[in-house]
C-alpha cells in the first residue's frame, strides 16, 4: 500500500477520488488520441463527452464517481438501450492505468456489438500486459454476476486486443462487420 491506501501492484478496484489526477491525465492522453468525438462510441468516449466538463473539480469527479459505481445497480436509472454494468478502474496505488466493465447482461446491440466485457487502457500504459491482466482479473466478476461464458468482442484489425481475448481462453464465435465476436469463459 502506499499513502492513497491503494495497492502499489496493479489490482481493479471500484472507481474512486483517490485516482483523481491520474485519471485526468489518461483521460487527456485519450483526448490526445482523438477520443471522445462524437464518431468514438466508446465507454471512455461517452465519459468523456458526458464528463470532461466538470471532472476537473473534486466535487464533479465525485459526482462520476458516484454515477458509475451507481450503474452497477438494476434500479438506477440509464439511457434506453443501456444495462446495468460493474466498471472497476486498474490502478497501482493512486496511477489510474485503464478501466474494465462487465455489463450484466446482454441486449440485441451488446450481442453484435458490445459483449458483455469491453475495457480500455491509457495510452502511456499499453503494451505491458495489463488488459490481459485486467480481463483476467474481472472474469470472476463475471462469474458472480453468473455469467457462465463472456462475449468480447474486438475490431477485426485490432491484433492486440485480440491477443488478449485468446490470451484469457476467448475462442472465435465470428465475425460480424468489423467486430470479431469471442466467448471467453467465465470458469463458472
């Protein structure tokens, strides 16, 4: 642990303040990398638009904080078209390195699209093994949600992400447009 109280070891962990200044300036490396236009359908593309605005200050980073831990919950209120879904931020103390959610079931969209797990990690962090990690270390969340196996799903060119998606057991479904579909099981 380190004085923020978090794990110096990359773990997930409930979105929390405590990573307040990492995460502005992932989300910034994003914003470098053309996230967050209207054309990037992201999570961290619609966090980004919906957010950016008030992140900044302590009191509106809680607010987001609150809000996605919130989603978590059937009961709380979401956009036509959207499930409840468990975010968990990856940090190693209070250095925000990505972020992985597990939507809790799946709509026609998520089916072709989505899938149940999608995750992302900051640009200045990739290529170390983390969204390998990072989907490994979620697929028991999946499991208590009793998710027996997850979709994942990847751009066809994306030859990372799909490396992590075989690398966690993720076996080839299809392909439907320019997504690649994978069930990965959950070891339930």
């Amino acid at each position: 642990m380190d004085t923020s109280g978090l794990p110096r070891t990359p773990t997930l962990v409930p979105p929390t303040p405590q990573v307040h200044a990492s995460f502005l300036a992932a989300m910034a490396e994003f914003r470098a990398e053309g996230r967050g236009d209207r054309q990037d359908h992201t999570m961290v593309g619609r966090e980004i638009r919906e957010h950016c605005a008030t992140w900044h200050t302590p009191a509106g980073f809680d607010e987001f904080v609150r809000e996605l831990r919130s989603q978590a919950r059937e009961e709380t209120p979401r956009p036509a078209g959207f499930v409840p879904s468990t975010t968990l931020w990856w940090v190693a103390g209070p250095v925000y390195l990505g972020r992985i959610a597990v939507r809790h079931r799946l709509n026609q969209s998520l089916r072709e699209l989505g899938g149940h797990i999608g995750y992302d990690v900051r640009p200045t962090a990739r290529r170390r093994g983390h969204a390998t990690a990072m989907l490994r270390a979620v697929l028991p969340v999946a499991r208590d949600l009793g998710i027996t196996s997850a979709l994942v799903t990847c751009d066809v060119d994306n030859v990372a992400s799909r490396r992590v998606i075989e690398a966690n057991g993720g076996v080839l479904e299809d392909q439907r447009g320019d997504k690649l579909r994978f069930w990965v099981p959950t070891g339930a």
